[in-house]
C-alpha cells in the first residue's frame, strides 16, 4: 500500500516535468516535520526537539528553540508543523491515539497548546 500511495505522489510530479530547485544538508539529524511560512522553512527535529528557521535559498539556521512543556515520562516525538498566519504549530504525539499541538511566534515564544485525539 504505502509503495502505490509513493508512486501516486512522485508520478504526477515526474509527468508534469517538476525538478529539484535547490537542496542542503538538514540541520539536525532527525527532521521530522518542515512548515513554510511564506519566507523561511522551518524544520523540526524529532529527535533532540529543536525547532529550526532556515533560510530557504543555502540552509543557513536563522533561528532555533526547543519544544517547550512536554512531559518526559510521555516521549512525545514531533509529526508535523504548519504555520497560520504568524504562528507556527507543532503537532507532538505521545502515543498512537493522543497528542498535542504547541504554538509559537517566529521568536520562539511560546504562545500555547492543546490536546488532540486521533
């Protein structure tokens, strides 16, 4: 399933004659999320749970803060970011049916959360 869904994706890309348009080394070692907010990528590390911005044309960290308020004992581990606006979300879960959803400026300061249940 996960290779048709894998095909699915690139095939349209390749057809529409789509190309690599720039590349560079990810700051950390575990990315595991990356939002655009209309300027700077930003990228997650699901592992050491630092929050990275990035300048999208050479990958140079413009700006960097960790995951605020999580709970050791839960391991939460990052699986997505998004940016409304001017708040950057970051989608942590703790285990396969809950989770929470933190929310940052592009400071870093931490703004809030809120639970999600899958």
């Amino acid at each position: 399933m996960k290779i048709i869904l894998l095909i699915a994706l690139i095939l349209p890309a390749l057809a529409s004659g789509a190309s690599v348009v720039n590349s560079f080394d990810a700051p950390d070692t575990g990315i595991s999320a990356l939002a655009w907010d209309g300027t700077s990528l930003w990228a997650v590390d699901g592992t050491t749970q630092n929050v990275y911005q990035l300048d999208p044309s050479d990958g140079t960290v413009l700006s960097s803060f960790y995951v605020a308020d999580q709970p050791s004992s839960y391991n939460p581990v990052p699986g997505g970011a998004t940016f409304h606006g001017t708040t950057l979300y970051v989608a942590m879960h703790f285990s396969t049916n809950y989770g929470k959803v933190y929310k940052y400026d592009t400071s870093g300061s931490y703004l809030g959360m809120f639970d999600v249940y899958c």
